[in-house]
C-alpha cells in the first residue's frame, strides 16, 4: 500500500524540483564567477566606485509566488556574520526585472511598494563592494528570492540579519548569480 503513493510523491518532487531549476537569475552588467567592474563598487570606505546597482533580471518563479525579494550579500567580509550590501523586499510577484540603478537611496527605479532596508553600511539603497585592500577576492551573492507571503512585515531600517531570517523563513525558491571583486 505504502509503495502505491511513492511513485506519485516522487513525481511531484521531480516536476516541482524541475520548475525551481527554471528559476534564474542573469544580468547584463554583472557574470556569475566573473569580477565586478568599477560600476558596482562602493564610493567611501577607501573604495571608489560608481556605487550602481547591476541590471538584474529573472524569469520562472515557482507556482504560489506572491511576492519577491533581492538581496545581496558577502560571505567573504571579515566581520564574522558576512557583509549585506543590498536588500530589497516587497517586490510584486510578477516583477521580472530592475533596471541598472534600481538601487539608488531613492528607490525611484523601484516598483512601487517595494522596500530598500538597511545594509551593514547603515543606510538603505545599494552599497557596492568594498573589500580590505590586499584581501583575497570576495564573492557578492546577487540572489532573488520567491516568497510565499505578499509582503514581509518589516520596513526600511530592518538589519540585513533580520531580513535575511524573513526571506528564509518565507522562501519557495531563490536563484542566485554570483560575482567577485578584490582590490
């Protein structure tokens, strides 16, 4: 009897399973495994760079999608918790791109209803990369998140770890470009 239902389980897990794989993330400004151009860095901090947000865009969100997020984080910092340099929450469902700067403290290229909540520099907006000097290259973890919830109950002076405990307590899925820079 048992053994009836285990095809059927096994099905559903390898059709949801294939659906999640078509979820993806690409960029026209930033290549997974590849190092960020001056664009994406940091103005401050002894880094000088454009502080721009890259073009981001994604297709496929799994079924039951009702809202999505962006975050973007450096498990390369030497902070011992990583570094969040950008995170966006209540983006509507059917969101499938931001543009190149989407990012800026105003959040004028955002969505409407969409949240920039604070980065470890202690602001909202996108904070570009800005490693130590003379560190090895770090990884940027550029990933958008499919939730099931309309919207996360928090607001623009949430902390990254806060954030980060919401997206992964409310996540069908994530798609996750990852880039590099060193100095």
């Amino acid at each position: 009897m048992k053994n009836r239902f285990l095809p059927c389980a096994l099905g559903l897990g390898l059709s949801l399973g294939a659906h999640a794989a078509d979820f993806t993330l690409s960029s026209s400004d930033i290549a997974d495994g590849k190092p960020m151009s001056s664009q994406q860095v940091f103005q401050g901090f002894g880094c000088a760079g454009a502080n721009t947000s890259p073009e981001l865009s994604w297709n496929s969100p799994p079924a039951g999608t009702r809202s999505l997020a962006i975050s973007v984080y450096d498990p390369d910092a030497p902070t011992g918790s990583g570094w969040w340099h950008w995170t966006v929450i209540n983006l509507p469902a059917t969101t499938r791109q931001l543009p190149s700067g989407a990012g800026d403290s105003r959040g004028a290229l955002l969505p409407a209803g969409a949240i920039q909540t604070r980065t470890d520099y202690g602001q909202p907006g996108f904070g570009g990369a800005c490693p130590p000097a003379g560190d090895k290259p770090h990884r940027y973890q550029f990933t958008v998140w499919a939730l099931k919830v309309d919207k996360l109950p928090l607001d623009a002076q949430a902390s990254g770890a806060m954030v980060g405990y919401m997206l992964n307590a409310n996540s069908l899925a994530k798609a996750t470009l990852t880039a590099t820079y060193g100095r």
